[in-house]
C-alpha cells in the first residue's frame, strides 16, 4: 500500500480553486446587468436546446457559467426547492437570498469535501423587485461564498475583464435595448483588442421584466424582437466598422 | 409530484390516512364550459353548500392551470382546491425543468391520475369531480375534459357541465349551443346555463346582483388564459337577468 503524501490543507484548497477556476474559464461568460424595468441576463450561447439562463420561480432567475451537467443538476434542484417552498407556504415566501443560501451550502459542502472534486460553475440568482431598489443578484462562485451584486455582474471565462468594462459604463435606469447593447458590447469585447461580432442568433437574452402582468416575470427574448431591440447598435457596430476600416489602411501604411 | 412524493409524502392528498365517519364539509357545486370558434370558455357560479346550508357565497371555482388551460371544480371545496393547487405546481415544475410544456392531453391526462388518487375520499363523501379545459396548440382549437369520480376522462364536444346543477346546465346548453359560437355568444350562453342551473338546482347560485357576485367566466385562446374582469361579468350577468324578467324560462329555441 502506499503512502499518500502529506498535503496542507492550504495547498489543497488552492488547488480545488484552481481546478475550478479553470473549468469555469472555459465557459464562455455571459452577463446579467439591471435596466429600468428588471433585470436582463445576456450570454453568447450556440446552442439552442441548452440553456444557461432559466426561470427558477415567478420573480427569479438562474444563470451558470461553467460545466453544463453540473449546473443543470444544481438548476434543477433551485427549481424544486422554490415549488417546494411555494407550495409548503406561500409564492412570495420564495426569496432569491433563501435560494443562493442553498446554492452557496451546497457548492460550499462539494467544495471543502476532499472526497468529490468541487463543482466548475459559477452561478447568479436574480430576483427582480416590484421598484429597482428591489432587485437583488447574488453571485455565486465556486467555493459557496455569496457576493451581493449591484447594477451589472459577469461571469465565465475573462469575467474580470468584463465587470472592469461594465462597471465604467453601466448607470441606472437603461432602457433594455440600452442595457442589451451594453451587453452585447462587452461580450464582444476580447483582451487582445480585436472586437468580433456576436449575431443576434447566436445570444442566448432573458429578462425579468417586473412591468409583466403575469405573475411569472421571466422571459425568453429571441428571433424578431431580439434582432428589433439590437438593430441601432448594428448601424452603430457598421459605423464603427466603417471608421476603423478607414483607419486600418493609415495604420498599414 | 413524485419529488413530492418521496421528499414529504404526508403533502400529497393521496397519502393521507382517512377520516373516520363522514366528514361534513362546503361543496362547490356548478361547472360550465363550451367551445367556440378560436376557443374555449369555462365558467362557474360562486356557491358553496353544505348541506342545506349556504356555506360561502362567493367561493371561486374556476382557476387557470397555466398559460393555455384552465380547471374548474365541483365537489369537496377544500380537498379540490388543494388539488388544483398542485396541479398547477406540477404543470408550472414541468415546463420550468424540460424547457416545454406539458400537451393538453398530457395535462389532461395528470389530472385523471390525481382524481383517482382521491378515490379513497370519494369513497367517504368527498369526491373532486373537475372540468379541464384549453387550447390545444398542436390541433388549433378549444378542447374540454370532463371527469369522474374514479378518474375516468372523456373529451367533450361543444359543451359540458359538471356538479350539482349539471343537468339542468347541460339541457340549457343542449337547446342553446351552436358550434359557431363568437366569443361573445359563448360567454353568454355559459351564463345562461348557469343561470339555469340555479333556477332548478338550489345549490347552485345565480347571480347575485345586491351583493354584485356574479359567475366567474374564463375564456383561453390561442392568446392565454383570460378572466373577465368584474365589470364585464357583471354587465353580461345583468343583460341576462333583464331578459329573464320578460321571459323567465330564458331564451326559446325553435320547436322542429
């Protein structure tokens, strides 16, 4: 039999952070910024049939950056305690803060475990409030700990690049086709400088939009009314397009 | 509902231990629905009984389960509540984990389960005896679910009524149906059913215009679930009751 190597415990969990952090920065990111009527969630996402954002209970979202089956099990299980809970008491007794103490234990739990090898997610849990000063979004990363969240958070792959951009820009009161544009803005925006451009079908926006009159908030936004509430920013992205063309040639010369 | 299940069984009627004896309790009484061109309308009065008595005047019978069906329910009040409750929790629990909704007949199909798992209570006086009705998106068209007590379902065609004063509801709408109904013809005839309902049924109410409850009337279409607001129950109610005071058996239908 062999004898393990002794670890410190110090060495061990920054290695677990490691881990995760890597697997987490393979994702791509995606962002979830406040606007005048709720909270809009914004991600470059392929695929269709995959979601990263999704519904958990009438005011709150989910979003995940990260290894897909391991956040789908954790959405799936926020679904079930939030129907769980609504139903055992009553629907407004289902809070995004209850939630994110269930997601911040569990991750928590999973992390500090030297069994299992910790989660590669990042998560944010977003409830939209009857006013602005209302909305709450908590971030979650890997190790359970819970970050209170104002105005504008990223998650995923270059998450730091992205907040430093956002925070610069984002203000209160957007409109959505504002806050999307925003979004879409510094998605788009790499480290090396080179913008690329994300299409319309290649987002994945939802919103919780507090001005819906059902009692469930959360909604997909895609096809026409994505491309609608993008089109300006197109003409602009075209315009800026066109000025760094003119540049380019200077630059080559 | 199989989470349910095993996380807290005691939560799910099924699972309950039966009372003793026959437990006294409100009973909702009268369901009515009727298809249109484009839709469906569910419609219920607002009494519930107990025994003799008048237990509630104003209890509300007709809920919708989500965006595109509604139930209506007859018979133990507190027990079909309750049912409904999770009805809804389940169809809102599908569509949030697989990303879809259920189909109607796959709603419809989860609310038969349910009623059979009240059979024990039914046995006791305490039967859920529901209407379920929406808008089946494959098919384009309004469609009604009726039950029994034993779970049974059949789909109807045009119209149906379920409760106490089903019978004389359902003769209403036999002389009164039309299968190319508007919307707003269908909301009438509903309202006139139940009118007709209560006339001969008393556990049934009809509208009751010093206290201004007035039936619940519902219409889903290819546009969701609507309630009539207050106002437009109210007027279609008082436009009905004004013609009873001319011809009180109601409108005549043709003789051959």
């Amino acid at each position: 039999m062999s004898t393990p190597f002794y670890v410190s415990p110090q060495q061990a969990m920054a290695d677990r952070a490691e881990y995760a952090r890597k697997g987490i920065a393979r994702g791509r990111s995606l962002v979830v910024l406040q606007y005048a009527d709720g909270i809009v969630f914004v991600g470059e996402n392929p695929s269709r049939a995959l979601h990263k954002f999704s519904e958990i209970y009438d005011r709150i979202g989910f979003a995940a950056a990260g290894k897909y089956n391991e956040y789908e099990n954790l959405r799936i299980g926020g679904v079930r305690y939030a129907d769980l809970r609504g139903y055992t008491y009553d629907r407004d007794d289902v809070t995004a803060r209850g939630l994110a103490n269930v997601y911040a234990q569990t991750l928590g739990t999973i992390f500090s475990s030297a069994a299992e090898k910790p989660y590669e997610v990042e998560l944010v849990v977003a409830e939209v409030g009857a006013t602005a000063a209302g909305d709450q979004i908590y971030r979650l990363p890997h190790d359970g700990s819970i970050v209170d969240e104002h105005g504008s958070v990223a998650v995923g792959g270059n998450a730091e690049q992205i907040s430093t951009f956002l925070d610069q820009r984002h203000r209160d009161g957007m409109t959505l086709s504002e806050a999307l544009k925003l979004a879409v803005q510094a998605l788009s925006n790499q480290t090396n400088g080179a913008d690329r451009e994300i299409p319309a079908d290649r987002l994945e926006v939802a919103v919780l939009d507090r001005t819906r009159s059902q009692q469930r908030k959360f909604k997909r936004i895609r096809g026409r009314q994505l491309e609608r509430l993008l089109e300006p920013v197109v003409a602009a992205e075209a315009q800026a397009d066109a000025v760094s063309n003119d540049e380019a040639p200077e630059e080559s010369a | 509902m199989d989470f349910l299940g095993s996380h807290s069984p005691e939560m799910l009627p099924g699972n309950r231990k039966l009372p003793e004896g026959i437990v006294e309790a409100p009973h909702g009484t009268t369901i009515v629905a009727a298809t249109f061109p484009g839709g469906v309308v569910l419609a219920g009065d607002r009494r519930a009984t107990m025994g003799n008595m008048i237990a509630q005047r104003d209890i509300e019978k007709v809920f919708p389960a989500d965006e595109y069906s509604a139930v209506g329910i007859a018979g133990t009040a507190g027990l079909a509540v309750e049912m409904v409750k999770l009805f809804q929790l389940e169809l809102e629990h599908f569509e949030k984990v697989e990303g879809a909704t259920l189909s109607l007949e796959g709603k419809a199909n989860r609310l038969s389960t349910m009623i059979r798992g009240n059979l024990g209570m039914a046995m006791q006086g305490l039967a859920v005896v529901p209407l379920f009705a929406g808008w089946d998106e494959g098919r384009e068209k309004g469609r009604i679910f009726s039950y029994d007590v034993t779970g049974g379902r059949s789909e109807e065609h045009g119209f149906a009524a379920t409760g106490s004063g089903s019978i004389f509801a359902r003769g209403s709408m036999k002389k009164l149906y039309r299968p190319d109904l508007t919307e707003e013809e269908a909301t009438t005839l509903v309202v006139q059913a139940l009118y007709d309902a209560a006339d001969d049924d008393s556990a049934t109410g009809g509208p009751d215009l010093a206290r201004r409850i007035f039936p619940i009337v519902t219409v889903i279409t290819d546009e969701g679930f609507r309630r009539l607001t207050e106002d437009e129950s109210s007027a279609l109610a008082r436009s009905v009751t004004e013609h009873r005071l001319e011809q009180p058996d109601g409108p005549r239908a043709a003789l051959l």
